[in-house]
C-alpha cells in the first residue's frame, strides 16, 4: 500500500476510529432526543427538551463522565441507557443490542446508594443473583469476592444503617460489579459524602476500574471529579439538553494512585471546562 | 471555732433531698411498685368495710380464684374462649393482610371493596353483633365472626397505606436491577410494608380480646365472657373479679409478645429513622 494511502486511511481511522476499525463501540448513543410534558401558561409551549439530538460512542472498558450543571439532562440520559425512561427520538445501543428495558447486563449505582434497608450488607449485594435464581451459597460466594474488591470484609452482617455513606455506597458499587455488568451506570455516586470519604472513594473506585476494565458511564456536576476519573468528559448544557464539546482528559491512565489534583494539566483543563459550561449557548 | 462558713437552717434539709428525687428517677420501678402495694393494702382495708355484694377485698378475690379454677369453672371457661379467639385473631390477621394487598395492588378491586369497607368501618361492629347473631348463631361460626368484624380493619388499613407508602426509591432499584413484578413485590414492596403490617396486628390484639368478650357477652354461653355475666347476675363479686383479671393479664403478654415481634421485624426502619 501506498505511504499516502496508508496515511489517509489512518486520518480515517481517527475521525471515526471505532467504526473504521471494524470494532462496535461498547455504547453507542445516537441522536438521542427526550421531551418531558411540562405546565405552561397559555401560548408557551408545553414540552421541555431534556435532550436534543445526543449522540456519542463509548469503548470497551473506557470510563467516560456525563458533566453538567443540573437540568442539563445528564441523569436522564444514564436512565435512558439503564432501560428506565423511554427516549422519544434516536437510539441506546450496548454491544449490538438496543436498549428498551432494564438490562442484566447494565447495572446501576445510585446517588443515594439505593440499598435495602433490612437487608444486610451481604444480602443487599447478592440482590441481583437472587434475582437471577442463584442459590443462596453460589451466590454468596460470588458477593464475598467484590464485598473484599471494595474493602467491606468483616461488614458482611452489618446493616446499611450501621455503615457510614461512605461505606453504603461501597455496597452499592459491590452489588453492581455483582452481575459483571458490560457497563456500569453511576449516578452522582459520590455526591451526598462528605469531601474527604469522596476523594478516597473516587481513589478506590479508580483502583478498582482499572482491575476489572470495566466499561463505566459516570455522571457528576463536580469538575474535579469529571476530571479525576474519567477517560473523557462529554460537556452538556441545559434548556434544551445538548452535548456541547467532548474533552479527553488529559491525564490518562496514569491519573490511577496518583495525585493528579495537583498536576498543572490539571489546573488549566478545569479552568476551560468551567469556561465551556458557563458560556451560553 | 470551726472556719466554716455558717450554715442556713435550710441546707441540710435541702442536700438530703437533693439524692432522693434523681434516685427515684433513676430507679423507676422503686415509685410503681411502692405505688401497687399501697393500692393494693388500700383496697383490702377499704373493701372489708364494705359489703361483699358491691366490693371484694384482694385476698377475697384470690380465695374465689383458687376455688373457679381448682372446680375447673376458670380453666373451662378460658378453654372455651381462647379457641375462637386464636381462630379469629388467625383469620384477622391472614385475611386482613390478604385483603390490604389486594387492594393495594389492583385498583379495581379497591374501587369495588371501597365503598363496603368504609361503610362497615364507620358502623361501631357491636352494632352488628345482634344481626351476626342472627346469621351466625350463638356458636364458635358466630363468636368468630364478630371478632372478625371488629379486628381485621386495622390489618386491612396498615398493610393498605404501608404498601401503598413503599418509596419510589426503593421500587426504582428492583426496576433497575431487572426484577419481575412479583419479585418487586415479594422482595421489595412486601419486607417494606412489614412495619405498618406489624403495627396493625398489635392493634388487631387488642381488637381481637374486645371482640372476644363482646361476643360471649352476648351469646352468653361460655368462655370468660360468659364468666363475667354469670357471675354479675349471681352478684359473686370477688368471683366476678377473676375472669377481668385473666382478660387483663392475656391482653398485656400478647401485646408485650406482638411488641417484641414487632421490634425485631422493624428493627431496621426505627434505626433507619434515627439516623436520617
């Protein structure tokens, strides 16, 4: 093959990498619109676009972050991709397969940890397999393996009113992984802790991503924890929700045990992405 | 001379008293049982100055129920009550937890039942004794029916509002996680509706002991009920006292045991509601 053939179908290759590679994006969202019914006065519309027209791809075992101010439709579109909100327009695609109701497959992690609360630790994060009619020691089994990925050994009888939110949601993150899910949904997981449990958590669960290679849609209106965690950040605004700008961060893999708070990457990629979100559309 | 300062008349009265009230308070139990026994050495001086036809004495009442129960008349008679009491509470309480989960979940149904029941509940039940009577007989089918009648609303109405009150939160997880609608219901809606349901069983308890009685109040035949009226109309006061006794002490070690059974089923919404 031709230098100049080679280099033009590499060009290729960048612009719409996955496809041109023959390789199927893990996620694919495509033109995804949802409207929501709202009270008007009369001779305002009365729909509010939540999402107009989102479209982005996400790879296998990529941990990418939906980043916003609140309204700008961000956690609907993670409930669009867990199968709990019909989308009005476009399509939710995971490994060839549309998304139209919950999935086995898609598990979630919810802000305010969604546990059980009379079940116990080790019951809460069996949830899913005793949903799947896995029997009680199997299934047990399973749990105690992700119960010592996220540090909760010895927490097994415990309550999740016995556990600090740092903890419950070290539950809600152990329940999920349960499944081996190809993609794990996380709704502001770490928004309702306190600074300090959210940097050690954000720390483990990074730790924890890099292990399993599991492909993660995470979404936070924290800058810094947009920029901390993921791979890429896509960039949405509100009224209507769009996808404005899709930033790869800057810090790699790497950025896993490292302090990258402090690199000067670190400080400059959060001044523009506060600059991108403030602008008005 | 001693250097102390001197004292006001009042302060050594005042530091004696100041340890007894704290104590008492600490120790709870020193002001309930000083109180019964004064009670108790009250009404045996009082009633012995008083004609045993209007008033027995403690000590009369404990002779009578050595005599009901070594001639079998307490021991028939409680037999006699607690078997269409059990059966009733039984039947209040599966039948009242069927009927609330029935109607909180289809709502055509509790569009039909609406009507009957708040009607039936807004009729004071002893108002239906007569006419249950009536259709039932005087037998165990009637006595039943009437402690039916007046216990099984408050199971009905708490396992109706507890799982009518599930957080959307709580089904939102089953939904995410995939769960069929009746593993929702038997491993969500159900464990979360176990407070309220609990809470309505202590009440259906309590019910359930009126309904018994009111019920051989009127049939009249047999049972503590039945021991009360008969005694009354023969005037045996001291005797009349035990079977109200025996009532008593069964209400309170059933609802103590429901209590018990209820806090160890709810135990984790009480701390849930501490914490938050």
């Amino acid at each position: 093959m031709a230098p100049a053939a080679a280099a033009r179908l590499t060009a290729l290759a960048c612009d719409h990498e996955t496809e041109a590679l023959g390789v199927r994006p893990m996620v694919a969202v495509d033109r995804v619109t949802k409207r929501f019914k709202v009270r008007a006065r009369p001779g305002e519309p009365d729909t509010m676009v939540a999402l107009d027209g989102v479209s982005f791809d996400v790879r296998e075992g990529e941990l990418v972050s939906l980043l916003g101010a609140s309204g700008c439709g961000k956690t609907t579109l993670l409930r669009i991709l867990a199968g709990l909100v019909p989308l009005d327009d476009g399509s939710v695609v995971v490994q060839g397969v549309p998304v139209k109701a919950p999935r086995r497959d898609l598990c979630m992690v919810f802000q305010n940890f969604g546990l059980l609360p009379w079940r116990s630790v080790m019951d809460n994060i069996c949830f899913p397999l005793e949903l799947d009619g896995m029997g009680r020691a199997k299934r047990e089994q399973v749990a105690a393996r992700y119960i010592e990925i996220v540090g909760l050994d010895g927490f097994e009888r415990h309550y999740p009113h016995e556990l600090s939110g740092g903890m419950q949601q070290r539950v809600g993150i152990a329940r999920a992984l349960t499944r081996k899910p190809l993609v794990l949904l996380m709704d502001e997981p770490f928004a309702a802790l306190d600074a300090q449990t959210r940097e050690t958590l954000q720390e483990d669960f990074l730790r924890i991503w890099k292990d399993l290679r599991t492909t993660v849609i995470f979404v936070t209106h924290s800058i810094d924890e947009a920029l901390v965690m993921s791979d890429r950040v896509m960039i949405f605004t509100p009224r209507p929700g769009r996808l404005r700008r899709i930033v790869e961060s800057p810090l790699g893999v790497d950025r896993v045990d490292r302090d990258v708070r402090a690199l000067p990457e670190f400080a400059r990629y959060r001044q523009e992405i506060r600059q991108m979100l403030r602008e008005t559309p | 001379m001693s250097e102390a300062p001197l004292q006001a008349p009042g302060a050594v009265r005042a530091r004696t008293t100041a340890w007894v009230l704290p104590w008492l308070k600490a120790h709870p139990n020193v002001l309930r049982i000083s109180a019964v026994i004064v009670f108790f050495v009250y009404w045996e001086w009082a009633a012995r100055g008083m004609s045993p036809l209007f008033m027995a004495s403690p000590s009369a009442i404990f002779k009578a129920a050595w005599i009901i129960t070594a001639n079998g008349e307490l021991p028939k008679a409680f037999i006699a009550s607690m078997w269409p009491f059990a059966l009733g509470l039984l039947l209040s309480i599966v039948g009242g937890i069927i009927l609330g989960v029935l109607i909180a979940q289809f709502w055509f149904l509790e569009y039909i039942l609406d009507p009957f029941l708040n009607a039936l509940y807004a009729i004071p039940r002893v108002a239906l004794v007569p006419l249950i009577i009536l259709w039932a007989g005087l037998e165990t089918t009637g006595k039943v029916t009437i402690l039916v009648s007046i216990a099984i609303f408050p199971v009905i109405i708490n396992t109706y509002s507890g799982i009518k009150d599930v957080r959307g939160s709580l089904l939102e997880i089953g939904k995410a996680y995939g769960a069929t609608d009746r593993q929702i219901f038997t491993k969500i809606i159900l464990p979360a509706s176990v407070p309220y349901i609990m809470a309505g069983v202590r009440l259906a308890v309590g019910l359930a002991i009126i309904g018994m009685i009111v019920a051989e109040f009127f049939t009249a035949i047999n049972g503590l009920g039945g021991l009360i009226v008969n005694y009354a109309n023969s005037f045996a006061t001291a005797k009349l006292f035990v079977p109200i006794i025996v009532i008593g002490l069964l209400g309170v070690g059933l609802t103590e045991f429901v209590m018990w059974l209820e806090r160890r089923l709810s135990r984790w919404r009480t701390l849930e509601r501490e914490r938050f």
